[in-house]
C-alpha cells in the first residue's frame, strides 16, 4: 500500500457506498493545491460492493463515465481502500533503525493484525519516537484483506489504469481534513453515508484511527422509524431539519436524537481511549467534515457533548477551487477521501 516513486501525474479515486468521486490535484506550494479536474457519480450500495460480475461490470462503466467526464488524462491512480474492510493502528516497537525494523517487523505483526497474517496485506510507516514510551518507537500499521485488495485492484487495472497507491479511506480523510493550525492534538470526524472515520492526530501523525459503522444513512433510518416517512422524505428532513430544535416542532430532532448521542458516545470512547495512551497530550479540536458539515446543529449537539472546541472543515481547505460552480459546492463535503488521496507524497 505503498506510494511508488517517480511517479508524476495522478488522481485519487474514492469508491464510495454511494457515489464514485475522482479528483487530481496541483501543487502549487507547501501544503497547497490547485484543482485541476474532478468527477462525481451517484451509485447504489449494491454497485458499491461490487460482489457479482454483473455489478463489477457496472461499476467499472461508472468509473470510467466519471474519469472521461472529469477531464482526467493520466492513466496512474490512488485508490481508496473501504474503512470498513481495513484495519489501521499504531504499536510501540523496540528503538532500532528503519532498516532493521524493516526485516524483524514482518514477524511480530500476527499478533497486532485481526486476520491470519498468510491471509493480509500490510504496510507500515515508522512515525518515529513513542510519544509516552521515549524508549520506543511508534509504527502505524495498515492491514487488509488479501483478497479484498487484489480484487479492487483488479478491477481498477482491468479499465487500464496503472494503481500506484492504495490506502485505507481514513488515512486520506484525515489528510485532507487536518489543520495546520489546531492546537494540541486534533480529532478529524468524517461522517459519510455508511460510517463515521475518525483519526487523531498528533504533530501531524495519525495517532488513532477507527470506524464507527454509522454515518448519514443510520439517521436517515432513524428518521424512517421514528417519524413513519419513507426513505426519500427522511432524508430531506435529516439535510434540512438535522438537530435543529426549532423545526417541525422539534420532530426531526427528537427522531435522530439517541442516533446523534451513539455518536457523540463513540467519539468520547475514541478521545479518551487517547488521552490514556497519551495522559499529557491535550486534545485541543475536534474538527467535523462530510455530512457533519451538513446536517444542521450537528456540530453544536456534538460539541455541547464532547466539551472540546468544535468546528466545521472542508477538505477542499487546502485546494484552491474555481469559484461559481454550484453543482460543485452541492457536494463538495463529500470528497474528503478522493482529495486526500490526490494530496498523498507518500505513506502519509
């Protein structure tokens, strides 16, 4: 899952569970980009997962309508790797030189990895010394299925791109959504449609990273139960209404209210676990991307649970963007995953 050097142009390619996005970036300093192209496709979940031939012919067809209608030249590409289908942590290793931790790693990482190792693939980066052991050293772990890998791969190539990279999603979330201006530690929450990604990030390493198996789709479920409406029209008053207690009579609200607290229990769960592995770290920000971005008061109902310094981000933050297209800003908060994959210099 590593970067292969010397490569010039390319794009990222997020394989969502409801659209397919792509976008290829320039750079035009440190930490700054220029868009050049991007594409967009709405998909179903079943095409998403692509299990049957018929679906991953689908799916092939809707990546290559998106690639042709971006504008996008270059064969070569990042490729997303589903959150949930990855598995990524960070392990103290004994203080040894990269090059010697290169050649013992590959027999310790059976017991860090929650598949048969003969069965994964792995990559790793060294994020350098154990920020609450000095006498270790930290290494952030990626691992996936073997099959789920080549299979995705496979797919990809078999439309003629060359995949020079593949990463977990969260990785490239986090990527696109961290500041460079957060103080102290920063908790990235990136809501999509299926599941919530949340790293923490600590000088500029990710020092936890998970998936909460909930996202838009779970409130809009909520929404279905609670308020007896079909799919379409919970939806609507999920992106309109959210948690604003105003609103139809503080409907909405008290329907997506437990699923909202599940969350906010999560990211509790999530910052203290890290505040135990790094008792004098403070987290200083939680910053809130996807559909956080979206539905109304979300960052205010998190916030008034969480008790740290909320805000909402874009991953376009970094990107400078053609300014007047509304199409585009309709669903620019989705594409945190396919810009930090076109952001990537290398594992990180």
């Amino acid at each position: 899952m590593a970067m292969i050097k010397g490569v010039g142009d390319f794009f990222g390619l997020d394989i969502g569970t409801n659209a397919v996005r792509v976008v290829q970036l320039s750079p035009v300093g440190p930490g700054k980009w220029a868009l050049r192209h991007y594409g967009y496709a709405p998909i179903d979940l079943k095409t998403a997962t692509a299990n049957s031939a018929e679906a991953k012919q689908r799916l092939g067809e809707v990546i290559m309508t998106v690639v042709g209608q971006s504008g996008i030249k270059t064969k070569n590409v990042a490729v997303g790797l589903s959150a949930s289908k990855t598995f990524v942590t960070v392990i103290d290793m004994p203080m040894t030189s990269e090059s010697e931790l290169k050649s013992t790693i590959k027999y310790q990482l059976d017991q860090y990895i929650p598949m048969p190792l003969e069965e994964a693939k792995v990559d790793w980066s060294l994020l350098g010394t154990s920020l609450h052991d000095p006498s270790k050293q930290e290494v952030l772990l990626a691992s996936t299925s073997m099959v789920y890998a080549e299979d995705r791969l496979e797919l990809v190539e078999s439309l003629g791109f060359d995949v020079i990279a593949a990463e977990p999603e969260t990785l490239a979330s986090i990527r696109s959504l961290s500041s460079q201006s957060a103080q102290g530690a920063q908790v990235v929450v990136d809501v999509q449609d299926q599941v919530i990604n949340v790293g923490i990030l600590y000088n500029d390493a990710p020092r936890l990273v998970r998936s909460i198996p909930s996202g838009l789709s779970t409130f809009v479920r909520a929404a279905v139960q609670n308020l007896n409406v079909q799919e379409d029209q919970a939806r609507q008053f999920v992106l309109k209404f959210g948690l604003a207690p105003d609103k139809l009579e503080g409907q909405v609200v008290r329907a997506l209210e437990n699923t909202a607290e599940g969350v906010a229990s999560e990211l509790q769960k999530s910052i203290k676990f890290f505040q135990t592995r790094y008792p004098s770290i403070t987290v200083g920000t939680v910053l809130l991307a996807g559909y956080a971005s979206v539905i109304p008061q979300l960052d205010r109902y998190l916030a008034s649970k969480i008790g740290i310094q909320t805000m909402v981000v874009s991953p376009w933050q970094k990107v400078s963007v053609p300014s007047g297209d509304q199409n585009f800003a309709s669903i620019a908060p989705e594409f945190s995953v396919a810009v930090g994959l076109a952001q990537r210099k290398n594992l990180l």
